[in-house]
C-alpha cells in the first residue's frame, strides 16, 4: 500500500491510497541501456472525501505499521480516521487546531496497529493520546457540523511539561504493537532533544533492537569468503553493500546473548558520513542506487523502495540514520571515515607496482591534511547521531591494521604493493584511528579499539593470510567489452576475512565486556570536553621535499559523455572556486595536463577535458588544482579506472569530499552530489585489473590456483606451476614497466 498527496479539481490537497503497489510499477522500453521503471498513478483506490463526496482539506496524516488505519488531519476541523480494508472514515476529533491566528501548527500524527489509539504532537500541537471507540466520533459532512448522535473520543493530555522541562514541541511520535508502547522525540527549550518512551501499564516492551551497526565495508563485512552468507539484497546488481552475517556486528551480539533477530546492520560498503546523515527527500540511495544511473525509479515509487528498505532493514538505499529514528536501538555501533578522509580511494591507485604519488612528498602532506579535516566532519555527525536518538548507546569503531609493512609477502600482494606503499597503508589507518577516536572522545562517545586485533595474521605477516584477504577475483566491475575474458579483482580484496571479524569481535569483547561504555568523558563533562583533541600528525607525515601547501578534497568532478571512450564533461558547483580564478586539469599516472580553465563568477565551473589516446590502462587520479574562496590553493581529486580499450570502465564515487568556502562563522560548506560509479579498493566496489596480456596471464594463474585448491592431490603441482608462471610475468612486468609509472 502507498499512502500519499494529491491534488483535487479545485487544488485541494488531499489524501490518496493505492493498494497492490508492484501491480502499478511497470517497465518501460528500454533506451540506450538505460531501462525505466514507472508508477501508475491513475485510478487511485481511493481518495479522501466526505460523505458527500467533497474533497475535504490535507494538512498531515500518519499510517499504522500494519497499514490499516490512517489517521489525518483536517485542516481547522479535528482529525479523522480511515480504515483502509473498506475505506470507511468518522471523525474522532471535531474541534482542530486553528490556523490563521499567527500560530499555525505542523501537526506529527501517529495511530496503533488495532486503530484503537491515535497521538498528536507538534509544533504548536502540544502532546495528547485519543483513545478511539467504536461508539465515538462522527460520520464526515460536507459542512464539518457537529451530529446530534456523535460524540468526540476521549483526548488525554500526558504531561509532557511536567516531564520535558521547557517543552517545545513533539515529533516522529510513533506506536509499537498495538499502542502498549510510544515513543516520541522532544524538542525542549531547557534540555534539548530526547526520545521518550510511554508503557502502559504493566506491559512489556515491544521495542526488541538492541543493536543496530552502522558503517562502510569494514562493517558490513565486504571480506566475506563465502557469499552465502551475505544478507539478501546487499549482493545484487546495483545494491552490493555486502553485509554479513558473519561480520563482527552479529558476532558481538551472539556473544553477549542477543539474538539475530534483535541485530541488524545497515552498513554498505563504500558509505561515507553523507550516506548516514541527512535529508531522504532527496536522498536517492548510496551512489544515487535508486536514480538515473542505478534502478532509475520515479520519484514516487523512490519513496515505497526507501519506506520497504526501512522495515526490511536493507541497506544503501535509505541513510542509514534513518534506522536509527524509526528504531531507537539500545546499542549502536560507528565505523566510519576512511572514504570520507579520501583514504580507501587512494589506495586504489597504490594497488599496481610502482609507487604511487599519494605515498611519496606532496602525496603525503595533502592525505594528513584531509585526514585531520576529518576531525570537523565526525564531531558534526556524532552531533546529528545524538539527535536522532537520544537515548541510543554509541560505541565507535575504529579501524584494524590490515598489513605488516617490514613482513614478508606473498608474490601478488608484494608485486601491487612496495615497501614504501606498505608504510603509507599503516601510517595512515594509525592517524584514521588517531581523529576518529579524538572526534569520539569529544562527543563523549565510547571508542572501540580494534587497531591491533589482527596483529599476527594481517597481510605479509604470514604467508597466507587468514585474517585478511589478498588478491580476490570477482565479478564487482564490468569487463570491457573488447576482453571479455580478463580477469577483475572482486570487492572484497584487501578486506577482514571471517576469522579477520571474529577476531575483531574477540578485541571488542576483551577490551569493554558486556559492552559496557566507558566512564570518561559525558557530554556534560565540560572540563574534559575542553581539553585539546590530539588530532596532530606524527613526524612520519612531515616530508621535508614536498613542496605542497595545497589542501586535497576527494569529489567527483567528471562524468563520461555519451560513448564517447575519451570525452569526459566537468562541471563544479558555485561557491567552490575563486570566482574568475585559473583552473589547471591534470591526469596522472604520467603528468598530462588536460587543460587550463577559468572559473565563472559565481565560483562554479564546467567544461570538457579529452583523456589521451595512448593512456595505460588501469587507476588514474585526475586533479583539478585551483583556488578556493578563500584564495587557498586546493586540489579536488578523482580515481577513474580505465579499460584495456580506452574505456573509463569505472567513476569512483565512494565518498564525496567537503569542499571549502568563504569564511563565515557559521563555518558553511558547499558539496558536490555523490553519484553513481565503480572501481575502487579497501572499503568501495572493487578494482578492475585490465593490463593486456601480462595482465590476463597473471589473473588466469591466480585463478587456476583458486579453484584448484579443493583438489589435494593436484596442490602442489599447481601451486609449483602458479610459482613459475608468476615469476616470469614479474620480469616482464619489471622489464616493459608497463605499470612502475613514477606518482601512479
């Protein structure tokens, strides 16, 4: 069922509902690849009219969780009540909050599963619970006129004043069961904001989650060996956020005594701060999964998948704060921020021999910068988590140590990754943990250590890892069509494998048992909370040749226009460049400038940039290097992936950086969208490997090893062959140099 708004004849907004929503949605032919999904929004079931057929005045309504009963307002007139299994209506309230006086309200509605209970609250609204008979209210007039044999169902006010100090207004008042629990989210002039739940009367609760995860890959568990055990809807076409159920979330449940049924997680793989928070009006899902570029739904069938996605706790489709406002989780936990701070971007282009410019001088200095920017960035999520639900517990997460840069690696693993690579992956997931912790801190929010829980079995301290995943094939990217038989890296590369999760859990149980939070700093704390955070740098991010002062922000400033394999069209939004400022665009492997452009008046910019003929296939950064508002030098930056053929086979768009402004005090920013893309490492959608024909024999080896394992007689003689066969692709990669590009 689909409850929504439309408009009468005369402009009248009022309430419509459709039953059987999937009959209405139809495919359309599709074009250019793109295929359409379209409501039918004709012939409502029903639209909400008196008894005599007038069109009667929309203001707000609420639906039960069941779906049966709506409860609506009518503008000036009271509310009123619809039973949607016959669409009868009464009136249950005649005399309706006034509008025209110079305090109009905005009414937040809520009615119970056996429609026997409705809750007004409010902006204007106050607080009350009717308790709805069969034998109260009224039948609906054309001329709202009070009937002789209908009486009003009993209004009862709960106190909130007396409760809330300073009351303000009430909002997302919502039911469970059928009305033996409510809660309410208070707005309070003295106190702030707070959930409050009301019991009746010796009634148990019927509000079971106890714990909701939210996060990207490191949570959801995108390592996963086996794809089994990946939640329906998290390892489709265009929904890929990968949750397990053997990731450390549902571990820590099990361990503490919480059934599955009471854990959920919502964590994708690839999210970033803006897929946690924010506005669902126009928000299209993590990679705009619901628009254009993904399932290309309208705007109101958005609404049903999004509205479906929350009771069927589905991912990536809705911001995961959202999980949090309808089910006030006991427990949350946070593990955010890598995409954010541009980090698990960088690392795709690291993953070829050869060192790569984010590891080496200029590199280094702009990662700690985006990584200590990142502080802001937390505080002011952690700030909207508390909000949304007051009285949630929240434990955040950091990242584990995924390799041992002094060990000893494995062929394929040492040949993506040199030693100087090595040392940037660790020292970057230590000052990752470093602000996330301090950011955390500060809220008062309890952090969970997990920095060394794989010591030992992480990449390169044995042989084969067991905790972590080296090189994995997949099938997370689209091969170019020209090669269909190469080989792709799948999702979950460089990723904590099962044993890597249960190994998690075991350092979060072991350093807070129970779960318990920490006794530190409370966001009262006003003597703790001011102490300076230590988000400082080490000695390893001052490189003394760089000669940088630039600030880096991960974005997406280019898009691929039309089939064109080279043409890509740019295009930046007002209030981000120095108005009239130059404007330089470079692609690196290689430095090739792509060309010199001029900033409009507005600080925006568009333009198209050709990508070059004879570029190597495999990850490129390019940079748009400019100035600021401010007059400060920046460097927006964006990881393609191109195929063998030329193709740009994948656009990363994992995250979406913050870019900055003209100073104000209120410290406003301005972002670019996030849109739909591919290709990317540790902790985005996977990497494609497209390298000629070195590359397809190396992918083909590793492959024949993998799915050759299960025969134990043939191990070794494929494992001596795989040895063999690596050991001169090796040479001739290191003799071409075909990847060894200098600032890949």
């Amino acid at each position: 069922m689909l409850v929504t708004i439309g408009q009468a004849d005369d402009g009248v907004t009022d309430v419509v509902i459709y039953l059987h929503v999937s009959s209405r949605i139809k495919q359309e032919p599709p074009t250019q690849a793109t295929t359409r999904y379209m409501f039918d929004g004709s012939n409502p079931d029903d639209v909400f009219k008196d008894n005599a057929g007038i069109f009667l005045p929309y203001q707000a309504f609420a639906v039960s969780d069941n779906g049966r009963w709506i409860v609506t307002e009518l503008r000036n007139k009271g509310l009123a009540l619809i039973d949607t299994t016959n669409f009868s209506a009464r009136r249950i309230q005649v005399n309706g909050l006034s509008y025209g006086w110079g305090f109009d309200p905005a009414e937040s509605l809520a009615v119970s599963a056996d429609g026997k209970s409705a809750v007004v609250t409010g902006f204007n609204a106050d607080f009350a619970v009717i308790d709805i008979t069969p034998k109260c209210g009224q039948a609906l007039s054309g001329d709202f006129s009070v009937q002789p044999d209908g009486t009003d169902c009993a209004l009862t006010t709960l106190g909130i004043r007396g409760i809330a100090e300073g009351f303000w207004y009430g909002e997302s008042p919502r039911f469970y069961g059928n009305g033996q629990e409510l809660d309410v989210t208070v707005h309070s002039r003295s106190e702030g904001i707070r959930r409050l739940t009301y019991l009746q009367s010796g009634a148990a609760s019927e509000h079971k989650l106890k714990l909701l995860a939210l996060g990207d890959s490191f949570t959801s568990g995108e390592g996963e060996t086996d794809i089994k055990y990946y939640e329906k809807g998290t390892n489709d076409a265009f929904d890929t956020c990968h949750v397990s159920t053997r990731s450390y979330p549902f571990l820590v449940g099990r361990a503490l005594g919480i059934g599955d049924s009471d854990v959920k997680s919502v964590a994708c793989a690839g999210a970033t701060t803006k897929d946690i928070k924010g506005s669902n009006d126009d928000y299209w899902g993590q990679k705009e999964r619901l628009g254009p570029l993904g399932l290309n739904l309208a705007l109101s069938v958005k609404t049903v998948a999004q509205e479906e996605a929350l009771n069927d706790f589905q991912p990536g489709r809705s911001l995961q704060s959202t999980f949090l406002d309808r089910y006030s989780p006991e427990i949350a936990t946070i593990g955010i921020g890598g995409n954010d701070a541009g980090l698990m971007k960088k690392l795709s282009t690291c993953a070829a021999p050869g060192t790569c410019e984010w590891a080496q001088s200029d590199g280094l200095r702009e990662t700690a910068g985006e990584i200590k920017r990142l502080f802001d960035t937390l505080s002011a999520f952690y700030d909207h988590l508390l909000q949304t639900s007051p009285r949630t517990k929240f434990f955040v997460v950091g990242y584990p140590d995924v390799i041992d840069p002094d060990g000893t690696c494995d062929p394929v693993t040492g040949t993506l990754l040199d030693h100087t690579e090595r040392v940037f992956i660790d020292q970057s997931l230590q000052y990752l943990n470093q602000v996330i912790r301090a950011a955390a801190k500060q809220k008062g929010f309890t952090y969970l250590d997990i920095e060394h829980s794989l010591d030992g079995k992480r990449l390169c301290d044995e042989p084969h890892s067991t905790a972590m995943n080296g090189l994995r094939l997949g099938g997370d990217i689209p091969v170019t069509s020209a090669l269909p038989m190469l080989k792709i890296i799948g999702a979950e590369t460089f990723h904590p494998t099962p044993t890597g999760h249960e190994l998690i859990a075991g350092a979060i149980l072991t350093g807070h048992p129970g779960l318990q939070q920490d006794a530190g700093c409370s966001v009262d704390d006003a003597a703790c909370l001011a102490t300076p955070p230590d988000i400082e740098p080490s000695a390893y991010w001052n490189v003394q040749d760089g000669t940088s002062n630039r600030q880096a922000y991960v974005t997406e400033f280019a898009r691929q226009v039309g089939a064109n394999a080279s043409l890509l069209s740019i295009a930046i939004p007002d209030h981000t460049l120095q108005p009239l400022s130059n404007v330089m665009i470079e692609i690196h492997s290689d430095t090739i400038s792509l060309g010199t452009f001029t900033a409009d008046a507005d600080g925006s910019m568009t333009g198209e940039v050709t990508l070059p003929g004879d570029i190597e296939p495999g990850f490129h950064t390019l940079h748009m290097y400019g100035t600021n508002q401010d007059n400060a030098p920046i460097d927006l930056y964006q990881i393609i992936a191109v195929g063998q053929d030329g193709q740009v086979t994948g656009i990363d768009s994992g995250g979406v950086g913050t870019l900055p402004l003209q100073s104000s005090p209120a410290g406003l920013t301005n972002q670019i969208t996030d849109t739909a893309g591919t290709a990317a490492v540790l902790g985005a959608e996977g990497v494609s490997l497209a390298r000629s024909g070195v590359q397809s024999m190396l992918a083909q080896q590793i492959s024949y090893v993998k799915h050759s394992l299960n025969d134990r007689g043939m191990v070794w003689v494929i494992i001596v062959a795989g040895i063999s066969t690596l050991s001169l692709v090796l040479c001739i990669i290191l003799l071409l140099r075909r990847w060894a590009k200098p600032g890949s």
